[in-house]
C-alpha cells in the first residue's frame, strides 16, 4: 500500500464562507463540510485573491498570481507554452510524482476539454455554458435531456436569476459530478495515489435549486443583505453591464428587496443540495480502503454578493466576494478539530498539494506558501480583478478600484465594510504599511510576468554570441 496520502480537493463554484454552517451561518443545513471542519482545520480568514472563475483557476492551477498567468479575466487562459518558461501546473508535478491525477466536474479551461496535466477528465463545465458538448450533455442526451439557458426556468426574469430547476433532481448537475467521483474513487488502486479536483457547479447562478430543496430552506431564517453606500454604488455599473451579456440576460439595474430575498433562498437551496451530494462522496470515500489514507481539501473559488450592496455575483474586493470557506481535514489522523485565523490566500493550496505529496515546489520566490506552515497573523495578501488591486491582512483590507475609488476598511470593526477609513487620520499609518505592500508586490509581479523576455541570462551563457550579428533567444525562451 502507497505511504504518499491520497489528495481530493472539492471545490464549489461561488459559494462564500458566510453562509456556511461551521463559518457560523445557522440558517444553512451543511452537515457535511461541517463534518470535515469537525475533522480538520478551518481556516477563518481565507482569502479569494482573484474573485472570477477564470482567474482564480488559472491561479490556483500554477501557483502564480494573476499578473504573473496573465489571466485577468473569464476571457483569457494561460499560455500553452508556460512549462518552458518556468510556470508549472501542480497536476503535472504530483504526476511525475506517481500520482494519478484526474479532474471531475466544472474546471472552466480553456479549451473547455483541455487535459491540463489530468490523466483523466469527467467534464461537467459551467451551467452557464449551455452549448457545451460536455461529459455532462452527453449524459443528459442519454436520458432524453439537455442544459437549459436561465430564460427557460421557471421564474428566472421576475426574480432577477432565482428560478426553479428544470431538470429532474436524479439528473441535477452536482449529482452527476458527485456520481462520477464515487465511480472515480471506486476504481483507485490501493498501490498508487490518486489527487482528484471535483469542481461543483453549484451554487454559482442561475440560482435553480429543485422545488423540494427550495421547500425544505427557512427563508425567514436568512439573513438581509447589507445595504448599498455611496462607495459600493460606484461599483453597480461594471456589474449591470456584466449581467446584460448574453450569458446570463438580465438587468440588475433595479433590483428589489423582495427578489434579493429570493435569491438568498434560492442560493441556501443550491448550497444545501450541493452539501448533501458532497456527504455521498465522503461516505463513498470513507467506505473505501483509500478513505484512511487521504487528505481533503474543500474550498470555493470565489464568493457571491446576491444582493449585499445591491450587486451581484464576484468580481469586486467586499467579503462576500472574496471571503470564502476553507476546509483541510487529514483522514489518516484521529479528529482533531482546529480553526486559524490567520489570512490564507486560495493559491496556497498549490504549495500545501506539493507539501503533502513530498514534492519540491518550482518557485524560488512565490508569495504563496503551504497550509501546513505556522500561522502568520501578520500576512498580507495581493488580490486583482480587471476593476482594480486589493490588500488584505487579518483585519484590513484596502481596495483601489479604476475610475479613482479607494475603500479601506477596518474588518475588525466594521465586518460589513459599510464605513471608508480612507481620510481617517487614525488609519493613516496602517493605510500607508498596506500600499506599500501593494507598490511592491505590483513591480515585483510585472518582473516576474515578463521575466520570458529577459536577455541578460542569455547574454551570460553565451557572450561571444551575444556580441556577433544574428545572435538569437534560446530555444526556451523563444
């Protein structure tokens, strides 16, 4: 039997920590990532630094930071290329390790059924990604089905996205991703080690849980959102813009507070769903010899506003966007219940998956670092998204947005972010240490993004050539 630990990481697509029970959210029935914390480490202040699909996947898949992939937006994928030039996927280095490495459910790469270092793929890709001939509409075709844009749900305009699922349950997209990863660990050889990543599409919008999991929610139980300010209004025209593209259809420009208050329930439902198809794969896999020797990790990508400040979905720097859950439990120990404070940022999961595996990481001088490492209650985390730079420590976060808006928030006192420090003479010198963080991180981002077309290395290996005509760029840094 294989002494290196199985690796399954479980990751949701949009889910934010807050509305998840052992992140304090009593208004939310997760049983099962409750259970994992219960056997793990929670990690309190986990930071989605790049909150968009595309960007914090291409992030967390090399270890680098979103300046430095490129990748900066939904549209953009990493550069074919990059294993040349000294960025690697953590799926081709725990392969080269022995691992066999495979990738279940929603991924979001481009092309959408690259291997990206996967020995195996089971393609389940957005639920927005209606024309996708994936694994997923395959399956569907089978059974007589297809993927549904959100204008063929049941009240899907009028309630700005909260609609109800128009596929029977037995066939909902995370019950087949969750079915294909209990095939995937039945068939695991006990003498080699598996490292799966399963992607939930839930619970990211269309918010289109089964009637029966929208019955079985307490509305009434969920918390309001938090009202809109004269900072957050300047961030709600990047956001209708977004939503009006033909993806998802709709104008967010007037948003009533009885249709937020459905898509918060709506939102519960999915997530409940998506809980209880996790709990399967937990039991298959406890079930399973591998079960005793395998390391869990569940996070999500990013988090989602529905309706905090009146926006929507991620993109922006507020917690419920990028403050999302992050769940490491050890099944090869007895429980051993933790919690830590310190800020984590997503990307350390690609240190903490090379750690566990025994692998060195390529990076001399990556900002990321293991899970498994001390606490650092002093850490600074570099966030981006095409609308500005954020910074955020254990309790600050500062936000410079384009168009000129700067928002700082004391996190500790202030936990809605509904108050701007910025101008507040009391937070000057703590403004000012988080700047400095962002100034240097920018310069020493941009050097490492362009580090490809740096000539000096090559001049030193061959300097009589450089000084000749027609001298030309290694083959490698071609």
């Amino acid at each position: 039997m294989t002494t290196a630990p199985n690796i399954l990481l479980v990751m949701p697509d949009q889910l934010r920590a807050d509305f998840v029970g052992c992140y304090g959210a009593g208004f939310a029935k997760t049983p099962n990532i409750d259970a994992l914390a219960a056997h793990g480490t929670t990690f309190e202040n986990a930071v989605s630094p790049f909150p968009i699909c595309v960007p914090c996947r291409a992030a967390m898949l090399t270890g680098r930071n979103a300046i430095e992939t490129g990748v900066i937006d939904n549209y953009k994928w990493l550069r074919p290329e990059r294993a040349a030039l000294g960025t690697r996927n953590w799926s081709d280095l725990l392969a080269q390790a022995g691992y066999h490495t495979a990738a279940i459910g929603k991924m979001h790469f481009t092309p959408w059924d690259a291997e990206e270092g996967f020995a195996e793929r089971r393609i389940s890709d957005d639920k927005r990604h209606i024309d996708i001939q994936d694994d997923y509409a395959d399956y569907l075709a089978e059974h007589g089905l297809e993927k549904l844009h959100g204008h063929r749900l049941e009240g899907y305009a009028d309630t700005k996205g909260a609609a109800l699922g128009g596929l029977p349950a037995e066939h909902q997209q995370d019950k087949w991703v969750a079915d294909e990863t209990i095939a995937f660990l039945a068939r695991q050889p006990q003498d080699r080690p598996f490292a799966a990543f399963v992607g939930f599409p839930s619970p990211h919008c269309p918010y289109d849980p089964t009637p029966e999991a929208l019955d079985a929610v307490d509305a009434d139980a969920i918390p309001g959102p938090i009202p809109p300010n004269a900072d957050s209004d300047t961030l709600r025209p990047a956001m209708i813009a977004g939503y009006k593209r033909a993806w998802a259809d709709l104008d967010y420009t007037e948003l009533r507070d009885d249709q937020i208050r459905a898509i918060r329930h709506h939102y519960v439902a999915l997530i409940e769903m998506m809980d209880q198809q996790l709990g399967r794969i937990l039991r298959a896999l406890r079930e399973s010899p591998a079960g005793r020797n395998t390391v869990v990790i569940f996070c999500s990508d990013h988090g989602d506003y529905v309706g905090d400040y009146k926006l929507m979905g991620k993109t922006f720097f507020h917690e419920p966007s990028t403050h999302v859950p992050l769940v490491m439990a050890d099944l090869r120990q007895e429980a051993a219940p933790a919690r830590r404070t310190d800020p984590v940022a997503l990307m350390d999961i690609y240190q903490t998956l090379l750690d566990l595996a025994g692998v060195a990481s390529p990076y001399a001088d990556t900002e990321y670092r293991s899970l498994r490492a001390p606490e650092d209650p002093e850490r600074m985390i570099f966030g981006l998204s095409p609308n500005g730079f954020m910074v955020r420590s254990r309790t600050f976060k500062l936000c410079r947005y384009r168009g000129g808006s700067v928002q700082a928030f004391d996190l500790a006192a202030d936990p809605g972010e509904e108050r701007n420090v910025v101008g507040d003479p009391a937070y000057r010198d703590t403004i000012d240490a988080h700047d400095r963080f962002l100034t240097d991180t920018l310069v020493a981002s941009i050097a490492k993004a362009n580090a490809d077309k740096e000539a000096e290395p090559a001049k030193e290996a061959d300097p009589e050539g450089f000084n000749r005509r027609g001298w030309r760029w290694p083959p490698a840094a071609a």
